[in-house]
C-alpha cells in the first residue's frame, strides 16, 4: 500500500473545534511545537550555520564588564552588547520595573559604536524612560540564577563540575522577564524590517536575545571563576547543552492575549493545520517506531522534572505516566503501521483517556516525527493586523455575526455572584497590569478593556429596539461607546481561533491558563507556577551553542538528558 504523504490532505472540518481549544483550561496545556518561535529561530540559525563569537570585552571575579558578542547570518550581522554587574542583596526580584539587575543589554544591527554603547549604558537602566534608536532591535535585562549561579561559579574556580542535581532544578543560569522591541523605548518596528531579514519573523529577534543571554551566563561563570582560582576549569559542553535561559511573566500578557485576536487566530491555527495533517499520513513501523523513542525521552523528562506545579496543571508524574500509557498503547498496535487511521485513533484514545497536557505532549511529538507537515505555515505566521468599522453593514447581518461567533460571550451570566468581582487597570506608578477587586478601589473607571464577553452582551442589548435594516453608522451615532465591540465583531467574526471563551472578569478566572498558552507558542519547554498570575519556566534546555550552530548540528534537542559527566564526578 503506498504511504499517503499529501501534507494538504486534510478537510478543514477536521480542526479541532474552537469551543473546545479556546478554553482556558485547554489553553493552559498547549505545549511547544516546531512552529514555536524558539524553534523556528534554532532551525533557522543551524540550517544557516550562523557564526556567533564574542568580539570584544569580558567579565571579572563579580561578573562586571562590559562585552559585544557578534552574530553573523548570511546576509548581515547583529550585535548583542551587555553591559554586566552585580546587583546588590534582595534586589533580584525579577519584576519588569525593578531597579536593579545584574545584566543589562541590546541586539542591534551591525557594529555598535562606542557613542551608541555610551548612549546605552546610560539609558538601558531606565526601565520605563529610557530610550533607545532605531537600529536597536531589543533592550532586556536579566538576574543571574540565585540558587545555581554561585555554586556553578565556585566550583570551576574549585576545578570541578557542578552538581547536575542541584542545575537540574531550574535549569539555567541566568534568566530575564522582559525583552522589548517593535517600537518599545525607540526601538526598531517590526514592521520596517525588510521581507528578507534573518530576524523578520514574528518574536525571532527576541527568541535571538534570550538565546545570547544563554551564552552570557556561561561566558560570565568561566571567566569569574577564572578570575579566582588559576586552577579554574571550564563548564563541560554537555552541561551548556542541557542548560537553557530562565524566564518569568505575568498577568500583562493576559491583555496582549485577548487585545491581539488576530494574532492568536493565526498562530494556534498554524498548529492546528500541522496537527490535522499528520492524522492524515499512514506510518511506516520506522515511523512508529520514532514516536516511541520521542515519548520514551519525554517520559524521563517530565519524570526528572523537580518544578512545582501546584494546583494549576497536572503533575509532572502524572504527565509521565500518562505519556507511558499512551506509549503502551502504540506498542500494542505496532503492527497497525501503515493503517491510514493510525495517529487519528491514537490521539483520539488519548483524548479519552488521559489529561489535556499529555495529549498537547502527544501533538507535539507526532510534529516532530514528521517536520514536513509544518512546511509553509511559518509563513503564514506574520499577520498584518488591520480592523476598520464597516458602517453599511445592517444591523441585521452584524446581530447575525454575534450570534454565530459569539455565542459563548452571550452564554455567560454575568449576573451570578463573583461574576465581575475583577477589574483590571494599570498601575500609575509602575505601569504593571494589575487586578483590583470592584468596589473596593476608587479607580474602577480606568479599567482596561478586556472584558469581551460583557461588552459583547451590553451590545446585544442596545441592538435589540433597532430593525434589522438600519446600518451600523446609525446605531454608533446614537452609541458611540460599542464602537469598538462592534469594530472586533466585524474584523474577527470569521476567525475561529481568535477569542479566548473566558470572562476575566470572573471569580475563577485563572490568569496563568493563557500565560501558559503565550509562552507554549513562543517556545518554552519547562513551565511552572509561582503563583495564579505568574509563571515560570526555561527556553532552550539541550539546544545547541554557538559550535554546534557554526557546524549545522540539527539533531534533534528537546527533552535533554542529565549530563553523565557531572554524575560521575558525584559518584567519585
């Protein structure tokens, strides 16, 4: 029987349906794919072979200096420039607006001046005035790792590995929560890129800083122990594989979330489409034989995965032994490679059978058996998000797009108790998003405009006295606050993916569900809770480092190993 490899052969029903996925809950469970932006950037840089070298500075026995690593693509080079210190006791507090950090730095294109790297060095450390130019393509900050760091740094100076136990436990060295660009402080609009820029994609020149601030951590720990010990040795290869960059956010991603419809739509239907074409191809036993190994790694890693989970998702535990279950499962039906149904039945079993981020870790795996499904959809990735009032439009046809997509906004009872017990607002004085509990604070009145579901009802509402023939320029003359309701009803209605069935608003609302969702599709591997609204985690764990990129290394790197080496020396 010839293997059905026609990538486009799924029916557009097959999507998963969207009153499903766009739940909260489901969307807390998404997990990396290839289509992730992390992974786009690694498979970009490898398959390019992109040269990536420090070109000038260093750091002494605290970690301070100053230093250019430069990145050379095929067709232009970037800069990542650090300015490196060591922040005083307590203040590695990880917050956007701290006023302390042990690292500043830039990626900029080209070679950066000595005026610019001046000019930087005073601006970078104001959070929120600080200013940037236009050949700047992202400012970020980050901590060195409080429970790791040192212990790493002590123990080259002492001449030996660190303990892979106690890295194990987070996973990195250094960590940063905030990179910004696409106009942020000055820098450079992600729309003025060219077509053809290495760094185009969407989130690629962020996902570029915080693999650099990888090798930062590295740089800074060998040279500080250096500086201490002229018995110092050099971190082992295999432990800068396993280590990745820490990263924390909070609830200021639920407002990107649902204030970028258009984006979200696109993004998680990129996946879907890669998803739905793999249920599609009849496997060779090869090919069965990959997912197999692909879950037996995936298995170990959540096994060995200390992170705290708390109430919010499933355990890590839980999700191993789900994984081996759906691995026993596939053993059992070995012989039915070649079956055109295979994956199909296989993660329809799984959706009865075990949690949603097994079944998401199922996804995931099945996309890296077979990278050609997700040929093309990275460049549907890049959305031009327009919207504009269509004031012909009569009544009638608006009232019928609310009901068609937004059903689920009309579903909710928003008079049942704690169904509006949030608000959400800005805070004056740091400019974090923040929730505040109604009527208990004197500035409800500038609560910011993610309440979807209750806009959308205050619209039906003021629609129903009008007939079906009047326009939508004549009910906003008499309306103008449903001006912007009525905008996104028009511009999204059409694009299932776009909303989020949720009522932030609400008393059970639990803000880490997108968080989790966000940092899925930009790449994070590790995810866990430091609270509701704040969530931890770890990109580019086993990826590769500058050598392996300079050579083309483009094995496979998810779900690393501990390294041997590390245990050895325990062991000895």
């Amino acid at each position: 029987m010839p293997v059905n490899r026609d990538t486009d052969g799924f029916e557009a029903g097959s999507l998963r349906d969207p009153s499903q996925l766009m739940q909260p809950e489901r969307l807390a469970s998404l997990k990396q794919t290839r289509l992730s932006f992390a992974r786009l950037l690694m498979d970009k840089m490898t398959r390019e072979q992109w040269e990536v070298e420090r070109a000038q500075g260093g750091y002494d026995e605290h970690g301070v200096g100053r230093a250019v690593y430069r990145v050379d693509t095929p067709s232009r080079r970037f800069s990542f420039c650090v300015f490196s210190h060591q922040a005083g006791e307590g203040d590695h507090t990880g917050r956007i607006v701290a006023d302390d950090w042990d690292m500043w730095g830039f990626l900029c294109e080209g070679e950066p001046s000595a005026e610019l790297m001046e000019a930087q060095y005073e601006e970078l450390p104001k959070v929120r005035e600080g200013r940037a130019t236009s050949d700047i393509l992202i400012w970020t900050r980050g901590n060195r790792s409080t429970r790791v760091f040192d212990h790493v740094v002590e123990s080259l100076a002492a001449g030996h590995q660190p303990d892979i136990e106690r890295l194990a436990k987070g996973g990195y060295l250094t960590r940063s929560s905030g990179y910004y660009g696409n106009g942020l402080n000055g820098t450079k609009e992600f729309k003025a890129m060219d077509d053809d820029h290495p760094l185009g994609g969407p989130y690629i020149a962020q996902m570029l800083t915080i693999w650099l601030l990888r090798i930062y951590g590295f740089d800074a720990a060998e040279e500080m122990a250096a500086s201490r010990s002229a018995d110092a040795t050099t971190l082992d290869y295999e432990i800068k594989r396993y280590l990745g960059t820490g990263n924390s956010s909070g609830i200021g991603i639920i407002h990107y979330v649902i204030n970028h419809p258009q984006l979200i739509h696109t993004w998680i239907r990129a996946r879907e489409v890669a998803i739905a074409r793999v249920k599609t191809i009849e496997p060779t036993t090869e090919e069965v034989r990959r997912l197999e190994s692909l879950l037996a790694d995936a298995t170990r890693w959540f096994r060995t995965d200390e992170s705290e989970t708390k109430e919010f998702f499933q355990s890590k535990d839980q999700v191993a032994d789900e994984l081996a279950l759906i691995d026993e499962r596939l053993a059992a039906r070995e012989e039915s490679a070649g079956e055109p149904t295979l994956w199909a039945d296989l993660c329809e079993w799984a959706a009865e059978t075990v949690g949603t981020e097994s079944q998401e870790v199922l996804h995931s795996l099945l996309l890296d058996v077979y990278p050609e499904v997700c040929q093309g959809l990275e460049n549907t990735l890049t959305v031009k998000e327009e919207s504009d009032i269509v004031p012909g439009m009569t009544l009638d046809r608006l009232q019928s797009q609310v009901l068609e997509s937004y059903q689920w906004a009309l579903d909710i009872d928003l008079t049942a108790p704690g169904s509006q017990r949030y608000f959400w607002y800005r805070s004056i004085d740091s400019e974090e998003p923040r929730l505040g509990i109604r009527g208990e604070h004197e500035y409800e009145d500038y609560g910011l405009p993610i309440d979807i579901a209750r806009q959308v009802q205050r619209l039906e509402l003021d629609l129903q006295p009008y007939g079906p023939t009047d326009t939508v320029a004549e009910f906003l003359i008499e309306h103008p606050e449903h001006r912007s309701i009525v905008e996104r009803v028009q511009t999204v209605h059409n694009l299932p993916y776009a909303e989020v069935r949720a009522n932030p608003l609400g008393k059970d609302f639990v803000p880490l569900s997108l968080i989790s969702c966000l940092k899925a599709i930009w790449g994070i591997q590790k995810a866990h809770p430091k609270s509701q609204g704040w969530v931890r985690g770890t990109f580019f764990q086993g990826a590769p480092i500058p050598v392996d990129v300079k050579h083309g290394d483009e094995s496979y790197w998810l779900y690393p190993e501990k390294p041997e080496r590390a245990d050895k020396w325990r062991q000895n």
